[in-house]
C-alpha cells in the first residue's frame, strides 16, 4: 500500500469534499481517499504510488487545483 498526501485550493464545503474524492476514487488502484475540509489536505490510500499529473488532473475534474 501506498498513501500520499496533497493540498487542495478552493475547497469551502460538504459538496467540494464529494467532488475531490468521488474523482479521485476513480483513479485506477485507489483504496481510500479522505479529504480534510478545514485543512484542505487529500490523502490517498492506494495499491501502488499514484502519479501527482493523475491526483491533479482528477481534482482539476472535480472543480479544484492542487497547491505544492
């Protein structure tokens, strides 16, 4: 297992956190996403390491930007 941990710009309520981790979850190899609203961190739980270009096009999908 892997989980990798990343920021996310834009986020303000119960809907944005649906969004984020309805797209992520798509993404083949996901086990588990957890989106932290107040701190605007996405943790990804995943079978292999997942690409930061794959996280940040999903979030993109989703209405939001990852932030370094």
């Amino acid at each position: 297992m892997s989980t990798r941990e990343i920021s996310v710009a834009g986020m303000t309520c119960d809907h944005c956190v649906r969004a984020v981790t309805a797209e992520v979850a798509k993404i083949a190899g996901v086990e588990r996403v957890d989106v932290n609203l107040s701190t605007g961190s996405v943790t990804v739980v995943s079978v292999e390491p997942i690409d930061l270009a794959a996280l940040a096009a999903a979030v993109d999908e989703a209405g939001y930007e990852v932030v370094q």
